[in-house]
C-alpha cells in the first residue's frame, strides 16, 4: 500500500467513526501568506457532516471538539482529491 493509499484508507476511517479532529502537516501549496502560522485540520463538525474542509487553528492548538467556525483554508469534494492535492494526516 503506497502513501496516497494509506492516507485515503485513515480518513475514511475517520470519517466513518468520528472521534477527533485531524491535524494535517502543513502543505506548501496552500500553508502560505495568512494560513502560514496556522495548524490545518477538518473540524469535527465538518466530518459528521461529511464535508472534506481543511481549516486552519493556531500553531499548538489540539482539541478534539471544535466548534467548526476556524478560517477554512481550502475546501474539496472528496477525500482522494485532498490527498491527490498533498495533505498527508501529522
């Protein structure tokens, strides 16, 4: 199983059981200007309602429940097109 793999397979775990917010490392693509200094994640909120939204949380931050109201960085329509974009869980 190769990386991409591996992380579509973790987020679908997610997804289909909630228990956490997952933090992302940072992606050069998207971690830039205003959301350089910020922790990317998919809020809790957000999974339940199996929206693919990476929003941003100041660096250090770790909280499982989170009211979902975080600067969205960047939104997508599926899981595989998140990862195929380079964000790999931290």
């Amino acid at each position: 199983m190769d990386d991409k793999e591996f992380q579509i397979k973790r987020l679908e775990a997610i997804f289909n059981n909630p228990s956490f917010a997952p933090i992302f490392k940072s992606n050069p693509r998207h971690c830039i200007n205003e959301f350089a200094r910020l922790t990317p994640y998919i809020s809790c909120k957000d999974i339940e309602s199996k929206m693919v939204v990476i929003r941003g949380c100041p660096i250090g931050f770790r909280n499982s429940i989170d009211s979902g109201k975080r600067e969205i960085i960047v939104t997508y329509s599926s899981i595989n097109e998140l990862v195929n974009d380079g964000w790999q869980l931290d």
